[in-house]
C-alpha cells in the first residue's frame, strides 16, 4: 500500500468520523461513495468493507458525548439495534446477490430521496 493511499484512507475515515460524529451518518454517505470513486472499489466491496469498519468501533465516543449531554433514548436504541441486526442480515442477504450496477443505482437513489426528504421536511 502507497503513502498516498493510506494518506487518502485516513483522511476518509475521519471526514466519515467526523461527520458521523456531528450529524450521525458516516457509512453510506461518506466511506462507501469515497471508496468507489476514490479507491475503485466495487459497490459490494464498498458496502462491505463499510461495514466491517462500522462493527466494532462505530461512534463509541460520539455516543459518549451524546449521552453526557443526556440525548439518547436507551429503551428506544436497543429496540432499533435488534432491529438492525435482524435487518442487516437479510438485507446483506439479498444485496449480495443483486448485480452491482444495479446496487449503485438503488444506493444512489435512496441516497437522493432521503436528502429530498431532509431539505422539503416533514
């Protein structure tokens, strides 16, 4: 691996920390679009390598700031994490096997309709 690459990884990693960190999106909004037009990665080595980098160390200390200034719901969280790990597993499920191009385009779509939805509002 080059110094250029991992100078560029490190640098993707902390602008999805940081804005992960202060509005609370990271994974698919930063890491996956930076490693297919950065590094030419294909959407499911994307989608994937986001999130193993998302398992472990996901927001630990973001959380920690939010819950000392007491902005986390804990009944509601841990009902939304089974939630995910369920989800998660059959949505990795169907997307491994939808042809990649085919992904970017339903990534990128969503994507658009949920910045559609945040900018119109409620």
């Amino acid at each position: 691996m080059s110094i250029a690459h991992l100078v560029l990884l490190l640098f993707i990693g902390l602008t999805a920390g940081f804005v992960g960190g202060a509005l609370g999106l990271g994974g698919g909004i930063i890491i996956v679009p930076a490693l297919i037009y950065l590094l030419n990665f294909t959407q499911h080595e994307a989608q994937g390598t986001s999130l193993m980098v998302l398992l472990f160390p996901v927001g630990i200390f973001a959380v920690v700031n939010y819950y000392r200034a007491g902005f986390i719901d804990w009944k509601l969280a841990l009902i939304l994490m089974v939630g995910v790990v369920i989800g998660s597993y059959f949505g990795s499920m169907v997307s491994i096997n939808i042809p990649a191009e085919t992904l970017r385009k339903i990534f990128g779509f969503f994507i658009v309709l949920v910045g559609i939805k945040m900018i119109l509002g409620r």
